[in-house]
C-alpha cells in the first residue's frame, strides 16, 4: 500500500493521541486513506520526559529542522500553542514543500491572513478542524456540508471550562472559585484560567466561524466579551426560579449585510438544547436559510476528540481532498468581507436586569421609570423578600425586546440612583 510520511511538532496530551491513533490504529487510518500515514517524526522539548504512548525507535527529536528539512514527511501535524515561534514554524514548514494540520486557534486568529496568503502561494494547505470545538466536525459541515445554504445565526457553547464551571454553579450551588477550583483539578482549566473564563477562548473560535459561515473578516480582540469570571452565585439561583441557566454563549447573527457579534453568559430557557449542555461539553446551534435549525454536541477538548480531528485532518489532506477545499474557499484571503461587523448597541434582544436596592416604597418606579426614559419595556419582575447582607434587597428584571445599547445606558442611570447600590447586573436572555 502506498505510504505517506508525517510528522507531528509537540507531543503533550493531544499529541500523544494523535500518535496512539496512528500507531495503534495504523489500518483504519489506512482504509480512509487509501494509504498508510506513516509517523516518521515526532518533535518534542524534552527528550527523556515519560509519555503515555510508546514509540518506535528513531521517531522521537529535539530539532524541529529534522522535519522541516526532510523532503520525504509531507504531511505536519502542528500541535504547539501560543503565537511565536509557531507563526514562524508553520511558515518554514509550508516552504519546505509541506501541508500543515492545526489546532492552535489563536494562531488562526492572529496570523490567519498572513499564513493562509503565504500557503497560496506556495500551493501548499493548512486544515484546522480542531482550532475550534475539539472534536466537534464543526468547521467542516459549516465550509463544505452546508455550502448551499445561507447560514442565518450561528450560536454556542465553544468552551467548556466555562461551561463545567456553569454547570456546578447550576447544579450543585457551588461558588465561582470552588468550581474554578474544582475545574483546574480534573485538569479542564489551566493555573491561569483567564483566556477562557474572561471570554478569550470563545471570541477567538467565534472569529474563525464568523469568518466561515459568513465571510466576515474580523479580529477577535474587536468582538464584545463579557466573561463569567465575575458571576455572582446569586444570578445563577435567579435564573433558575424563572426558568433559564445562565450559559456563557458565543453569537452570531447575520442581518442583511451586517453581522452581530458577541461573547456574554446568557440566560438560555429551559428545556432548549444549548440550555441542557452539561459539563465539560461544547455545543453549537447552526441556522440555515434551506436545512433550518442544526446541533452539534460533543467534546470541545481533551486528548483523544482533539486527536480525532487531527487525524481526520491528515487524512484529508494525505488523500488530496484539503488542498481542493482549501483553493476553492481562498480562506482569510484578500476578497472584500462579505459582511461587516453591526454596531453592538444597535443589537436586538432580551435583558435580564439585577439591581441591588434600598427597600422602601417608591424604588421600582424609580427603576421603571429609567427604563421607561430608553424605551424599555419590563416583562416581569422578581423581587425577593431577603435582604442582602448591606440590607438591599435584590430587584430581578426581565426585559421584553430592546437593544444593548438601550439597557447599557439605562443601568448606567439606574446606578446612580441613591436608592441603588452597587452596579446593576446585565445579561442576554434567549429563549
């Protein structure tokens, strides 16, 4: 059978799997393929580091030139984070004559004009299905599965750190901290969690699948973001006595030639699919102007879904079938964005409100009568009998349709009020 050479740069947790798949499982990869991937090298920092996955003889380096200069690996599984020296890396890798597979998002987010240009060029492809929703087959159903729609929204739960952390707030009443805690023990959320619970991770994922689905060209750090990492434990029993769990969500909404973007925890109605994602899982919600309403559920991380990607990848792209993709979607190139980002504040939907105030008579026509001023309009109200340790007492709005900018101004107003302490707390509703 014939026999394609590849290698893989960086051989952590994910790395190891993809090595696990092509060794261990060397004849289902060869009855996709039509040929044998054969691991010739793998690239590693520390030679004598233990690892899960065995290795034969010969495979293991320290110098990545062993890759980059062997003419015979054509296939490169690319599996280091960060943006230098892998932006560096990747471009010596494609001008050696190779294809590239990835899973580094902020990669693509940063440098994907660039690296995509220079691969044109060079007549040379990079596949990226695991950057986003581990192994999650999102990238391609959205390029290629649903090429004959129109893709109306898109919207979803693209990490799941933050998600397994919602999800013990929700389930079990745990704090913040102790489910970061507890998160960063079973090993889904990093020492320095701040990329994902800030809203980071979701906005750089939703650049590059705005970027598909919609032609839009936009940097990730220009998306409004709101993380979790100053969620109150209170919001969360809130949202439960209405009906909803708080999810952080990443949007995309198409109208007309404008796109809306954003990263925000949100209030998701009960019983909806993105509502019931638990855990550590990622889920995504497509709309379509012909097929309609899609999911697609899984694991968005860890070792063997992210490997499963990978691998899928390389296969592609060993049979031929990335390189045609790759040419025909002209990915990040230099053709005008189809759409432009919308101006958020023009943004429709509805708000929950949290305001914290003094309990005397008169504070909710106060309150009613800011958002009045912005033509807002209130569908319920929850007031709870207890007062908070300062003695307010916590005043639960929930909003009929208006726009962000007009419930950003008016919590702005209402904090001022005297009767008010504190900042009012401001969330997407969904149902």
């Amino acid at each position: 059978m014939e026999k394609t050479k590849v290698a893989i740069i960086g051989l952590g947790n994910v790395g190891q799997g993809v090595a696990k798949l092509l060794l261990d499982h060397g004849d289902r990869t060869a009855r996709h393929a039509g040929r044998t991937l054969w691991l010739e090298k793998a690239v590693v920092r520390d030679l004598k580091k233990a690892r899960d996955c065995e290795l034969p003889a010969g495979i293991l380096t320290g110098s990545v030139d062993d890759v980059i200069n062997n003419r015979e690996i054509k296939v490169v599984a690319q599996l280091i984070g960060g943006l230098e020296p892998e932006r560096t890396i990747m471009l010596q890798l494609l001008e050696s004559g190779k294809d590239v597979v990835t899973a580094n998002k902020a990669l693509l987010a940063e440098h994907g004009p660039e690296l995509f240009d220079r691969a044109r060029e060079l007549g040379r492809s990079i596949a990226f299905e695991a950057s986003v929703a581990g192994g999650i087959p999102i990238i391609a159903n959205i390029s290629q599965c649903l090429s004959a729609n129109q893709i109306i929204s898109l919207d979803g739960i693209l990490n799941g750190t933050t998600n397994f952390i919602l999800s013990k707030m929700h389930e079990e009443g745990t704090a913040y901290a102790d489910a970061l805690k507890e998160a960063q023990r079973l090993g889904y959320a990093e020492a320095d969690p701040t990329f994902d619970v800030d809203g980071s991770d979701a906005a750089q994922k939703l650049a590059i699948l705005a970027h598909l689905a919609f032609g839009a060209r936009v940097d990730w750090k220009d998306i409004p973001r709101m993380g979790i990492d100053r969620l109150d434990k209170s919001d969360v029993r809130f949202a439960k006595e209405i009906g909803y769990r708080i999810k952080l969500l990443a949007v995309a909404e198409l109208d007309g030639d404008t796109l809306e973007l954003h990263v925000s925890p949100t209030l998701v109605k009960r019983g909806r699919p993105l509502s019931d994602v638990s855990g550590p899982f990622n889920a995504i919600r497509v709309v379509g102007d012909a097929v309609g309403e899609l999911m697609f559920y899984g694991r968005g991380a860890g070792q063997m879904p992210t490997a499963s990607a990978i691998v899928a990848d390389m296969i592609d792209t060993a049979v031929g079938r990335t390189a045609i993709t790759f040419r025909t979607l002209e990915l990040w190139s230099n053709r005008k964005a189809r759409v432009a980002p919308r101006e958020h504040a023009k943004a429709d939907g509805r708000f929950y409100m949290r305001v914290n105030a003094e309990d005397h008579p008169g504070v909710l026509a106060q309150v009613a009568s800011v958002l009045g001023q912005y033509h807002i309009s209130i569908s319920s109200v929850l007031q709870q009998e207890a007062a908070n340790e300062d003695g307010t007492v916590p005043l639960v709005i929930m909003t009929h349709e208006t726009t962000e900018g007009a419930t950003r101004k008016a919590c702005a107003e209402i904090n001022q009020l005297k009767s008010v302490r504190g900042k009012t707390v401001r969330m997407w509703v969904r149902d």
